[in-house]
C-alpha cells in the first residue's frame, strides 16, 4: 500500500546500500508488509548467507534456479527502482572495479520517457509543509552473475505466475471492458517503465513465468533445496566415503536409499546419510537428471541435459 510510512520503510532499508553491507530488501516477507493476496515465503541460503524474502510461489520457484546456477553470486529481491539518476547496481563490488558502468537513469526519467504517470504520495516535510513525493517501484529479482574469464553482470527477471499476467493488471477479476483496457494499459506501461529503467544501464529484463519452466524441474529443486544447507555433524571423512559410495552406485544404476540405509545401520543418523544425498545432487557431485522426478528409492537417471544450460536464455546477458 503506498503510503508516507513504507515510503520511509522502503528509503531506510534501501537508499543508502553500498555492498559490503548485508543485502536488505525493501519489503519483508511477513503479514504485516506483503501485499494481502501474496503467498509470502523465506528461503535461507547457504551459498548467500542470508534469508531471502519472496512474496509469491514464482518468485520461490526462480529463485532456486538462479541459486542452482554456479555463476550467481548475489540476489537482491524485492528492488528499489530509483525515482532519480542512480549509480549502477554493481558500482563498488569488487568483481566489477575498473568496469565502465552506465548509471541508472530514475524511474521518474523512464516515466516520462514512457508517456506514464508516476506513482506519488503526499508527505510531511521538516519544515510541517505537506508536499508530493515520487513513490519507487519495487522489482522482483535483481541476479548478479560472474562467469569464469569474463566481467561480471546484472539481470533483471520480472516473476509473474502466467505468461498472460504481464499483460493485464488484476488479471482474475471480473471488470468491464473499460476497465479491462486500462488495467492492459498499466500493466503495458509498468512493464516498460522497468525494462526502460535498467536498459539505461545495460541489464537486460527477463519476463518469466510458471509457463516457462518444467513442473518436474520445479519439484527436484524444492525438494534437493530443501536439504541443501543442514548442517551435518557426521565425521567429514566419514561423509566422504559415503558421497564415494554414492558416486559407485549412480554409475551402475543402484538406488542411493541402500547406501543410506548400510551406512545408517552401521553408522546411526540414517537422516544425515539421505540429506547427503540430496547435498550431492544441489552439488552436483551426482549429476542427475532434473528433468525427472527424483525418487531415491529408485535407480537416479544420469542428467542429458544440464539444467542451467537448458535455461541459458534466463541467464544470458543478452537475449538469445
């Protein structure tokens, strides 16, 4: 809800980032400040070291994608767009010194470039006097990718839950057709308020949508990350020889449930082993086939076709 209190919620956590500083985003995902018709959820991740707020079932589904990938290294979610000139989102990280980065151009430039009226709210100045305030828009996520050999880069990726959704506001709800045209109509303006937004700067925005990934995929990367980062307090050679174990077992077709099983009666914590199963997939220490639904009390298919590699078009830095 646009307001003078999540105007200053929002400036508070993000105006001032500088990396360095541990990532803040600017709506948390909590009843109090999610938008009502959200299906709010946190995800820890071990590979940032923080939680994730997401604010949508998409944007969970996304976002362990882009945590799959080797070559991202930060995701900001829930992003402030710039009412005014910014610099760009990687000025100051230290993959990205001696880069010439084009700054951002301001949502209120990308606006009136666009034909569209910005969002505002009425705020109370120092001095008592009441006076309008650009209001900024929030992105979805915000990856930062690094490959080997080459300058590290951003991507915007707008998260809808149907491909049709980026096409009308309030997609689901009976109006006239009056109404119908105008919502197409901001949903239109929106959409190219923020591909104008970061194209200032050289980042591409990704439209993506439940329609775009395979529902098998979706179900193995919530399943694998969902043990990604328990902590395992087994010996660590111990672990060794079963992940060995396991490897054994992947390439003759045996069903990695009966190594958890021996080493659980040998060992106790049978609950470790199997976490370390699915350990060594996110790891990709066994490279299974994501495209069919991991069951580990059956043989684990060898992967055809690497996940990420199959999602290229996502991850490019510039469209395919």
């Amino acid at each position: 809800m646009i307001s003078e209190k999540t105007l200053k919620r929002i400036k508070d956590r993000q105006g001032n980032f500088r990396w360095g500083d541990e990532y803040v985003p600017a709506i948390f995902a909590v009843p109090s400040e999610a938008p009502k018709t959200s299906r709010i959820c946190r995800l820890n991740s071990r590979k940032l070291g923080r939680t994730l707020h997401l604010l949508s079932i998409p944007e969970r589904v996304f976002t362990q994608l882009a945590l799959f990938n080797p070559a991202v290294f930060e995701i900001h979610e829930q992003k402030m767009l710039h009412p005014l000139p910014h610099v760009h989102p990687l000025h100051g990280h230290p993959l990205a010194l001696g880069l010439n980065l084009s700054p951002l151009i301001g949502t209120l430039a990308a606006a009136q470039e666009i034909g569209m009226d910005h969002a505002k709210v009425v705020i109370e100045t120092s001095n008592g006097e009441r006076q309008w305030s650009a209001y900024p828009y929030l992105g979805d996520l915000l990856i930062y990718l690094s490959e080997p050999g080459a300058s590290p880069y951003a991507l915007n990726w707008n998260i809808k839950l149907s491909k049709f959704d980026f096409m009308e506001k309030r997609r689901s709800k009976l109006k006239s057709l009056e109404a119908r045209r105008k919502d197409r109509e901001r949903a239109e303006l929106r959409l190219h308020l923020e591909e104008t937004y970061y194209a200032s700067a050289g980042i591409r925005t990704v439209n993506l949508s439940l329609d775009d990934i395979d529902p098998i995929v979706v179900a193995n990367l919530d399943q694998i990350f969902g043990l990604h980062d328990r902590p395992l307090s087994l010996d660590s050679q111990l672990l060794e020889d079963f992940s060995h174990q396991l490897q054994e077992d992947f390439e003759i077709g045996r069903p990695p449930a009966l190594a958890a099983i021996a080493y659980g009666n040998k060992w106790g914590h049978r609950d470790q082993f199997i976490a370390r199963i699915y350990q060594d997939i996110w790891n990709r220490a066994l490279p299974v086939d994501l495209f069919q639904y991991i069951q580990i009390d059956q043989p684990l298919g060898q992967a055809r076709c690497e996940v990420i590699d199959h999602y290229r078009d996502f991850f490019s830095e510039a469209a395919l």
